[in-house]
C-alpha cells in the first residue's frame, strides 16, 4: 500500500530526450526489465552513487564512463542488482555498454549502465542484450510513464515528478522517475533516479545543482536504514530549452531552475517512503533547536530507524516512550533532557523532558490514526534543524523481505 | 519462542542473600511484579546503568544511593518503567525506597529502586508500596526462581545461571537473573540482571569485574537496536564464602572468580536474545581480522541491526548479499571489499569481496534452515575481533511490539 500515492501526475517530455522500455525476462517473463534513456549530443549529465562499500559493478563502470566521457545512453535493467560480483561483475556490465554502442555507433564510455534487483547472483547478459534492439526500437520521448514502470521493483506504484517552469520568458521542463521501496537508506543518492531537464547547464553547476537537491530529498529519507550497493541518481540536461546557458549559481534564472529540480526530488523521495515496503504511515520527523545539523540529522535517524517507534505507528499507538527512548539514545554528547519538547503533529506530549501537563492519551491516539504524521522535537541547544521522511513498520514488511527471492 | 533456552538451570542460593516476591497488581492482578533483594551488612555491590540521556528515574536515584551508601536492599517493579516522568518520578521512587526503609529500619539511601514497564505513565506508587510487606515476608535464600518470573514482562521464560566453582579450596557460588526482550541494545548494562556471589570483594575490584564481564556479554547484544532507558545490571558480593577477600585483579582467585561472573553473565545475555521479542534464531556475528575492534563492533552493529538480514534470518534465506551490502555500509573508512571473506558457519559465501567459487546456494540453503547460526566476517585489516549477538526478525515482532500496550 502506498502512503497518499495516486496516479502518476502528467510527466512532460523533455526536448531532446527519449525512452525506451523492452520485456527481457530477467526475472519474470513478459516483465518490462530494461529501459534504455538516450541523450542528445551536447547534453550535459550529473550523477551521484551510493556510498556503499561494495557498491555495485555498474556503479563503479558508470563512474569510469563518466570520468571518460559525455553520455549518450544510459541502460537500466530490474532483477539482478550486478553487485557483489567481483571482476566478473564488471566484464558483464561492460558487455550490456558495448551491445548498447555498437547497436548506437557510439563508444562504450558514452554508455552508462544501471542494474537493480537480487545482489550476489551473475548478470544474465545475453537476456538484456536481447533485449536492447526492441529497447532502441522503442524509443520516444513520450515513454516517461513507460520507463517509470521498468525500474520498478518491489515497488507497488510507479514513481515520477514533473514541473514545467518560465524563467525569464522561456519555458523550462524538469521531469524525473524513481524506483526503491527496501533497502533504503540513501547515501548521497537512493537507487534509481532519473530526472532530465532541457535547460542547457554548465556540467559543473548542473552537478552542484543535483548534489544541493539530493541532500535534503533522497538523503533525507529512510525506510529500514539499509543503504543499497547500487544506489544512483542522475540529473540529465539536453540543453534544447530557449533558455540561455545557465552557467553561475548566482543568477537568478538559476535559483529558479534549482527550485523546479528540488521540488522533483522532494516529489520523488517523498514518493520512495510513501511507498516504503509495507508502509502504511508517512512520517515527518522534524528536529530543531539543534547545536548543529548534524546532531539534528543523529536523532532524527535514531527516531526514523527505531523498530519500536515504528511499530507504534503501525498500530497507531500513541506509545511516545518509545520517541523519547530514542531521543535519549541518539548518542548527542551533554543532552540536557529537561530542555526537550516532543510535538505529535499540533500535540504537545513531552515538555521540559516529562510528559506534558496538559497531554491526554486522547490527543495522542487522535493523532496516531491518521496516514501523515510530523513527529517534531526540539532539542533546546541551538538554532539548527533537519528533517528526514520515513514510514511504519508492518507485517507487511517482514512478509515482503522473507518472501522476496522466493 | 526462546531459541534453545530450556527450563531454568538449578539456581544455587548465595550464602547471604535473601529474595522475596510479591504480586502488587500494577498491570495485571495477580502477576508477581514485585521483587525485593535483601543483602547483609558488609555486602558490597556494583552496578552498571544505561546511558541513555533520558535515564528514567529510579536509574537516576539508584545511582545517587549507590554514591551515598552500601545498598541493604534492592525493590524491583514490572509494568511501569517510571521514566519520562520528571521529577514526579523521581520522587515517586524516593516513596517506595522509603517505604521499604520504614520495614527494615534502614535509611532510604540503602535501598535501590528498579522499574521496567512502559515508559510515560505515572508509577503507581500505593500499588507498590502496598506489595513491600508481602515481599518481605516471602524473603528467602531458595527463592531466585521465583524472583526471576518476577522481574519478566514481554519474556516469555524465566532467565537465570549459576556457577559454583571452588577457588584455592573454597567453594564460591555466582548467581544470576534477567530480564528483557525489547528494547535491547544494551549500552553500559542491560535492563535487569541481577548476579549475586558469596565471595568476599574489595569495592571497587568488584566494580571492574562487573563492567569487564559486562563489556563482552550484555553490552554485546542487540534484539532492536533501542537502548532502554532503564538498563541496569548489578553484582552482589555478600562475602559469607570462606574464601579470602579478593582485593586484587593479578591474584589467580580472582581470575577464576571473574570468569564464573562472566559465564553466568554470559548466559543471562545469551537468554535474553534467545527470548527476543518474536526470535526464531540465534544468530551470532563475529567480526575478525579488524585494525581496531571498534570497527569491528561496528560492522557486527551493521549486520545485526539490518531489518533485511534479520527477515532473511527468519525466512531461513541464504540472501547473503544483505549481508555484504550491511558490511559495505557500516562506515568503515578505506575498507578494502576485495580482502573480505562471509562464512555462514562452516559454508564460505564471499571470498575475496565476490561470492565464493565453491559456493552453491544449497549449501547456504542447510546452514539457513538451523536455529544457531554464525556469520563470520573476514575483514583483512588486522587482527582485532568482536562478536554481537542477536536474533532474528519476524512477524511475531511486529505482532508483539504493536500489541504491546494493549
């Protein structure tokens, strides 16, 4: 069940920019495993990956491709995540790139490569490569629905965001989709996402425009605080907008360009969460009054990842012990706990470290029975903030993460 | 459940100490959840208590008494946690020391009050205080059975070991009671375990025996990751063994009486996971070949706390590529994947960073579908270890957890 998910909104084509989606039976037949994005020349292309140590093989290709060369293509395929895979891995993610150029006329490098799915098992690259041609054939720049759908995995509703903006008189299109219901926990960036845009942007802004963006939206969230091995994010400008070249974060026209990419990855993160394996609740945990923001950040996770706290959502038990538990374990050095308030949305439950005089478990069950809740606390040592988005933890989540390879 | 935890061992009285246990009605009428230990004069006692920064009440005052005078009695409840509950709380524990102060004759300050329960409600002192005359009178030496089903709330077995060793010719008697099986990742002490010896023990020796046995038993478990807020352990000596007082940690007496003190705290620590809220499996994490065992606790952390592995634990799935990603994410800084090695007991899985040559998922398949199981990582850095203990995640826990309060 998705958390306040409808439909996909209307996702607008982007000038210059094509999907294509092929059924290549990865996993499952007759599944659409693969989508093929394809740039035109002279676009510019961001990217940030997981942190993960054993990140994927197609992580550290897509790197080197990147390093080497501006992409034209990037190759997506569901149900095998490449990762854990060692040397072999990397042979096979190379291979998926090649059959990508040679059916293109393009150079390997020019190819980036993307997999998703069970870690440790071997890429089954003849499938994908078969897959390829009907992927080219298939290419349109209306295919963003399409390509929404062939990320997916455990996911229950397809993912996408869209915003179409005028700056300075030019009309300017930001569209992205996202996949990831488990293992999530981002690490500057979460598995899978895409977003492309026309504006034209100097590579080095575009990819401080991506890394801005993606630090309080896809690093911001967290479903059961395991960060994937094959987490990436990328940010595509085609450069085919009126709009002239955006080359200084300074410019006006730029803060406005930034805002549409944030307000697509705000949409799409929040959207991961909402969809969250199992998820039945979205949760805002608010944190404020911090010393810093990182302190914020350390108990805002130590909340968002309490199994305990998140249970108590799913049974929509106004157990805030449970809050305060994990306020106190978050491991802030000199916590002065008298100074410390808890808000369930517009209740007061905790004030000065005890239970609130005029809290009533009443209040509190109220606020536990809706979908969307802001748990809020202020720390009492500053003026910092932050904010992370996570969901409960159900039956469901055990049932999908036992089941899943079977 | 409780994973391979039989009916208590024969619990040895300790020459000294006395335990009574009544039922005061504070949850459930009827329930023995009230529990009194009764030391001599001249016992020593250490303790250790959680670090959480919302420390609950009684944790505070046991530590101000602790500090002021040589405990003669200790007062434990069930059913409320009296923490989160400012100084209401704290003068609500002071009310039943004093209580148990009045039947004794003793000051306040020589009693240490001890709650577990749900977090936030006001303690039902009358309840309490109401139960003391019972639990006096049910005093006895034979009675740590007893005393052990009194301290029990979501355990679903009594916890208790025992150790009698003989030392240069003495017969030494170490033993211990447990409870706890949420809320359970212990820092400093876990919620609940009262060890008891008839040894004689200089103060402060006896402190660091504690913390010692403490370090490798209790402070490394994990059911949820929470740390309670009421976390405590203490260790009694009532002195009454002929053996002489051991006031040095280079003696060899004292060497064979630590390690009874770490086998009894070893086992207690071991039955609390094995009784983990919903624990199907008993899973031990050993990290090896570490530059420094803090990374290597961070890595088992990683592992242990990951909601993927854990379900993959209770779905008996050899989804060992969870374990590698909660490896890659642990934090380590310059970890070098292609030198690590996952043994799930005897079956190699990773070698070299990459799934093992040899390895089928058969034989993964066997080693899953037992009920003990160890992870082994070899990391390749050094030759530092540590090892964590934990258990499984299933529906149960979400089941218990969500249900908890009502």
């Amino acid at each position: 069940m998705a958390v306040g998910l409808n439909d996909l909104p209307v996702l607008h084509p982007v000038p210059g920019l094509r999907l294509g989606v092929a059924c290549a039976g990865i996993k499952k037949p007759g599944r659409r495993d693969v989508v093929l994005i394809e740039t035109p020349q002279d676009a510019q292309c961001a990217a940030v990956f997981t942190r993960n140590a054993f990140c994927a093989a197609p992580v550290t290709l897509a790197k080197r491709h990147l390093a080497a060369a501006v992409p034209r293509y990037l190759l997506i395929n569901t149900g095998n995540a490449n990762a854990g895979t060692g040397e072999q891995g990397l042979r096979d993610a190379a291979a998926c790139c090649e059959a990508v150029a040679a059916a293109a006329g393009v150079q390997a490098a020019q190819v980036l490569p993307f997999s998703t799915g069970v870690i440790g098992e071997p890429l089954p690259v003849s499938k994908i490569t078969a897959g390829v041609p009907a992927a080219f054939a298939a290419l349109s720049d209306a295919a963003w629905v399409d390509a929404a759908h062939g990320i997916m995995t455990t996911d229950t509703v397809a993912k996408g965001a869209s915003r179409q903006v005028e700056i300075d008189g030019h009309s300017v299109t930001v569209t992205g989709i996202a996949k990831g219901a488990g293992m999530i926990r981002p690490d500057m960036a979460t598995m899978l996402a895409y977003i492309a845009t026309d504006a034209a942007v100097a590579p080095a802004l575009l990819q401080t425009c991506l890394a801005a963006a993606v630090q309080s939206s896809f690093n911001a969230i967290t479903i059961d605080g395991d960060t994937s091995t094959n987490d990436a994010c990328v940010l595509i400008a085609t450069g085919c907008s009126s709009l002239p070249r955006l080359t200084s974060a300074q410019a006006p026209a730029y803060a406005a360009f930034a805002r549409a990419v944030q307000e697509v990855c705000d949409t799409l993160a929040q959207a991961i969460v909402r969809d969250g394996e199992g998820a039945t609740k979205f949760i805002t945990v608010e944190i404020e009054g911090g010393a810093d923001a990182e302190e914020c950040r350390q108990v805002a996770y130590a909340i968002a990842h309490s199994p305990l706290v998140k249970t108590a959502f799913f049974a929509s038990d106004p157990n805030w012990g449970r809050i305060l538990a994990a306020v106190g374990r978050a491991g802030v050095a000199g916590l002065d706990v008298s100074r410390i308030d808890i808000y369930l949305d517009e209740v007061c439950i905790v004030q000065g470290g005890g239970r609130a005089p005029a809290y009533q478990e009443a209040l509190g069950q109220a606020v536990m029975r809706r979908e969307e809740i802001t748990v809020r606390v202020q720390l009492g040592r500053g003026d910092q903030a932050a904010r992370v988005w996570t969901c409960d933890f159900s039956y469901d989540y055990v049932r999908i993460n036992a089941e899943y390879r079977t």
